[in-house]
C-alpha cells in the first residue's frame, strides 16, 4: 500500500491500469492524491501496533469505495472476462482489509460496523477471497496467450503454465468457499500471487526500474498476495477451532461447579 501510495503522489493518478475514476471526473488529480496520502499513510500505519487500529479502520471504507467504482463496469459490459479480473482482483485486497477490521477495528458491540468484526467479519472476508479468487483464474484460461507471454522464458512450457495456474487457481477459490482444506487453499493461492509478483514483475522492475508500469504492477501483485495471506493466517483449522470449543466448555463447567467463581 505504501508503494502505491508513493507511485500516486508521483505521477498525480491513479494506479494504470486499474483507474477506477474516469477522466471526466472533476478535480480528478487532486481525488488522486488523496488516494495516494490514504494509501501511504494507511500503509505505514499497519506497521504500528499503536496506528494498527486506526489504519484498518480508514483502509478498509477506501477499499469498499474501491471495489464500488468497479461495479459500472460490470453493468456496462458483463460479458467481458477482463472486467471481472478488475473487479476479483480488488476483491481479494478488500478481503484482505476486511480480514483486518474483523481483528484490529475493536468496534464497540451494538455499532452497526459490529456484523463486519470478529469471527463474522472473518468468515464474510474468507468468502469474498475464495469468490474473488474464481475470476482471476478464469483470465488465465479466456486470455491464455496473454498470461503465457508473461512466465519467464527459462520455465518452458509458457502456455502449460498459464492454464495450471489458472485450474490451480479456481481450485483454490473453490477450496475457500466450500471448506476443502480452506486455510491450505487459501495459502496457495497466496503462495501463487507471491510467485507472480516475484518472478514475473520483480524482474520487469529491474530490467526498467524508471517504467511506472512494472513498479504498479509489482506493488499491487503484492498488495493482492498480502491481503490473500492475511485471509489465510485467520482461517481456523479444524484443531484451533475444536480448541477453542473445549476451552468455552471448560470455562462453563468451572464457572457452573464453583459458586465463588460464579459470583
């Protein structure tokens, strides 16, 4: 979020490619700024244990707006596979900031953000990664000779590569959403992206470390592959979830059998 935020305040736009503010739109450099400023210092802030809650707090209303702007593309022109790329794509940093609200907001209970914390707030966030997920692998697969050219020369087998990725990544947003080892699933798709961004734009980056298209694409190839590791670090495994179950137990029973503990 950083980096983006950085590459914002530099050029005065929005990230290429991803515009989600049309042209027209009045004092559209300034709208851009600020998404830079939010993003720089919403960033910096998660490094902070003391601004943690604060940045999540502020991140997570700008990735909804985010997602938002996305949505007339998807009334305009449904058919289009790219346009649900987009809009996949911003899906799984949203999940990733939701992910982040339900633990650090510390909303107050009765607030009308409470559903969006918590145990709730992680299970929403965990099915918007796995439906965000299907999307991105289907690009693979519709725009196979696109994805292709972008595997590195030395892995051979560009185009095998591309559709693997593609299947793998639909299995993943699959094993999300339907509970098939979901923390696994979701770690891999994480894994996947944290590939993409290393082996495909870290050395676009360095073969033209002055382009701003490579540094976008790496810093938001990231973005996305923290926010799908964030999601899968909070997904319970069967084990911590059948703990937790015997603890609540334990502490009823005590609470029940011992009337100075009642009391």
């Amino acid at each position: 979020m950083i980096g983006l935020g950085i590459l914002a305040l530099i050029y005065g736009d929005f990230a290429v490619v991803w515009q989600p503010v049309a042209p027209w739109v009045p004092a559209r450099t300034a709208l851009a700024y600020a998404s830079g400023l939010i993003m720089l210092l919403g960033g910096a802030g998660l490094l902070f244990t003391a601004t943690a809650t604060w940045s999540v707090r502020i991140l997570f209303p700008y990735l909804i707006l985010w997602t938002l702007l996305k949505v007339p593309a998807l009334v305009v022109a449904p058919k289009i596979e790219a346009v649900w790329l987009g809009i996949g794509e911003i899906g799984i940093l949203l999940a990733g900031g939701w992910t982040l609200f339900a633990v650090l907001a510390q909303i107050r209970e009765g607030s009308f953000l409470a559903f969006a914390t918590g145990e709730r707030g992680i299970r929403i966030a965990r099915i918007l990664l796995g439906v965000s997920v299907l999307p991105i692998g289907l690009a693979h697969i519709v725009y196979v000779k696109e994805t292709a050219a972008l595997v590195p020369a030395w892995l051979h087998f560009q185009t095998f590569w591309a559709y693997l990725t593609g299947f793998g990544q639909i299995a993943c947003g699959i094993g999300v959403l339907f509970s098939i080892y979901p923390r696994v699933a979701a770690a891999a798709q994480a894994g996947m992206i944290s590939l993409f961004a290393l082996l495909v734009w870290g050395p676009a980056v360095l073969a033209t470390p002055k382009a701003r298209f490579p540094w976008t694409a790496f810093f938001i190839s990231w973005a996305i592959a923290a926010a799908a590791w964030v999601v899968a670090s909070n997904i319970a495994t069967n084990a911590s979830t059948k703990q937790k179950g015997v603890i609540a137990n334990s502490r009823a029973h005590v609470s029940t059998s011992n009337p100075v503990h009642k009391s």
